[in-house]
C-alpha cells in the first residue's frame, strides 16, 4: 500500500468546532428551494381534499334528497344470445327494498314499453318487498306493459311479500315464475311497523307536546303515551287497513297463480293457507303452486323466447343499467342507489303499510 495513500473515509475534510461565541443550534441551514415547494404541495392537497370532501358530503345530501341525477336516463346492456340481433328480450331488475314508485324500475319499464324491438320481458327480482302503495304502482304498470309484451319472472336470493306481489304482473301465463334453487320468497301478508318509545322518552325526561286537530290525527305517533282504550281504538282502525291490502294481496294471487286456481276450487282456503307471512324456499314455493318451476335465469329468457315466438339465434338479450351520474362516477352506482333518504326514515314515523319481509323499519331506498 501506498504509504501516502489514505482510506477514503480519512480523506473528508473534518469538520471545524464550533465557535464558543456561535451555539450550533443557532447555525442552521438555510432551508432548500425543493423542500419549499413540498411544503406548497402538501398544503395544497390538504386544500384540495378539504374541498373535495365538502363537495362529495355536499352532494351526497342532494342525492339523498332525490334531488340529484333524478331523470338519469336508463342505458341498454348486452346480455346474452345473438348480439347482433335486432330482436331484443330486456330484462328489468328489481332491486332492493320498493319505497317509490317513480324510480330507476319505473324508466326500464317505460324504455322496454317504448322499444318495438323488446319483443318480451324477463322480470327479475330480488327483493324484500316494500310499501304497499309503491308495490301496487310497479304492479300496475307492469300489467300495462304485459298488455304489450309477455313477462316472464327471475327470482333471485329472495322474492319476497311486496316482491312476490310484483311478480304477479305476469298474470295468468302459464309456466312463467322462475324462482333458483336458493331462492326465498313467500311472506304474503301486509305489516305496519309501530313503535312505543313514549316510555323511554319519559326516562329522559322527554314530553311529547304535538299539537293535533283531532284525537286521531296521532294515530301510530311512537312518543305519544295512549290509554288502553285509545290503543285498541287505533289497533281497530290500522288493523282494517292492512285488511283492506291485505285482500286485495290474496286476490292478485287467485286470480295469477294458474295452479293455484285448480286448488280454490277444490279448497276455498288454499291461499288463506299460504298467506301467513311464511317465507318459502323454493321447493315449498314449488309445491304449493306460488312459482311454476326451479331453475336460473337463463331458462327464464328461454321462457321469454318461446312466448314472444322468437328464434333463439334470432334475438339478443339486453339488460338495462343506470346512468351513472357525477355521485355515481365519483363514488360507484351503489353509493347513488343506496343513499340513507329523508323520506325513508320519515315512514318510521308514519303510520304505512307495507309488504315487507323485515323486522325492521325500511331506512334504504330503492331506485
């Protein structure tokens, strides 16, 4: 070894001592120009996500309002069979729990109405129901669309109560309920959730003080603590009106369900039989007549083929998909579908009917 080479860490220049009169900590070195512009950056950032956390809460409160991608138009899928076919079979999806009407399901059944090359429907369900009122409308007017097209009914995981009720839109069809193999449905009767928490509010402290029109007017109220007599009076009077729906439930069946006509003749009780808010798999379902056949949707859609009296090499099935609107693109179609709603948990409060397979209070609205 060279004896006038030295190792290269001996080669650094040492460091001079601090002078007494100038402290280390007092000479600091003059801050870098890259790490001012970091600091800008993360500043920045943390402005931007500030803000883009108050746009998104900001618009997710429209949307759960209903007042945001509203009229968002319904966008036309490819399915399955020949994609190149002018023939269409569409499927419309009901999904979720039924709270209104007008909605995502209301603009399928209109877009299928409206296309002369929708030959026929295949309704699929997956739901547990929902108000009376909002099941009756969907209802209605899948009826005018049958008078039109033929409906075939998929269900899904479960087909239940206001869901069932829906599914009666295929009318009289022969072979035409489709249910899977896992499939729950049933639960055929009418509910109105109520709730006392008049005693609890007592323990807090808490005095309901509405002022009403009339003795009725709080009929249902859940803070309002009633006398036995007052009880009984509102039970008669809520209790009639789930009567009322209740009927009109078991009519749409008799006069749907071809199998079980064959049974009220010989059993004027059959379907008395079946509507106490039983759920079903789809065995039972199968055995008591209130589905036609076991199987998935793709014999649903062959179903659908043969009424419309179609060719299978001949027809393209299509599915119908939201328009994702700016929630939907910034938080994914359930965030926009699925919001908590202001009118949703107002039914908590308001005596409604519902066909619903819960034990709970309906909070998440349906599109």
């Amino acid at each position: 070894m060279d004896p006038n080479s030295r190792p290269e860490h001996a080669q650094q220049p040492v460091p001079a001592a601090p002078s007494p009169m100038y402290p280390v900590a007092a000479i600091a070195p003059a801050t870098r120009p890259g790490r001012r512009w970091l600091l800008v950056l993360l500043l920045l950032g943390l402005f931007g996500s500030l803000m883009l956390n108050f746009l998104l809460f900001g618009l997710v409160g429209l949307t759960s309002l209903g007042r945001l991608d509203a009229d968002r138009k319904v966008q036309e899928k490819y399915h399955s069979l020949a994609s190149d076919a002018k023939n269409k079979i569409a499927i419309i999806s009901i999904e979720g729990t039924i709270l209104s009407g007008e909605g995502f399901v209301k603009r399928q059944i209109d877009r299928a109405m409206d296309d002369d090359d929708v030959k026929a429907v295949v309704l699929r369900v997956d739901s547990p129901g929902g108000s009376v009122t909002a099941s009756d409308y969907l209802y209605h007017h899948l009826g005018e669309l049958r008078k039109k097209k033929p409906i075939v009914v998929s269900m899904g995981g479960l087909a239940a109560s206001g869901g069932y009720y829906v599914s009666m839109a295929v009318g009289d069809t022969p072979d035409s309920i489709f249910a899977e193999p896992t499939t729950w449905t049933g639960s055929i009767g009418v509910i109105i959730p109520h709730y006392d928490l008049s005693g609890l509010l007592e323990n807090w402290n808490i005095k309901e003080d509405s002022i009403a029109s009339g003795p009725l007017k709080q009929m249902g109220s859940f803070t309002k603590s009633k006398t036995e007599e007052e009880r009984q009076r509102e039970r008669a009077i809520l209790g009639q009106l789930v009567d009322d729906s209740f009927v009109r439930f078991k009519q749409i069946i008799a006069d749907g369900r071809p199998k079980l006509k064959d049974k009220l003749k010989e059993n004027p009780q059959a379907i008395d039989d079946l509507a106490t808010g039983q759920i079903y798999n789809a065995q039972q379902a199968l055995d008591s007549g209130l589905i036609d056949e076991i199987a998935f949707v793709e014999r649903a859609i062959a179903r659908a083929v043969e009424l419309a009296g179609l060719d299978a090499d001949n027809v393209q099935v299509v599915e119908y998909k939201r328009e994702l609107g700016l929630m939907g693109a910034l938080l994914g179609s359930k965030a926009q579908s699925q919001s908590l709603d202001l009118a949703a948990m107002l039914d908590m409060a308001a005596p409604r009917a519902y066909y619903l397979c819960t034990w709970l209070p309906p909070l998440s609205k349906s599109p």
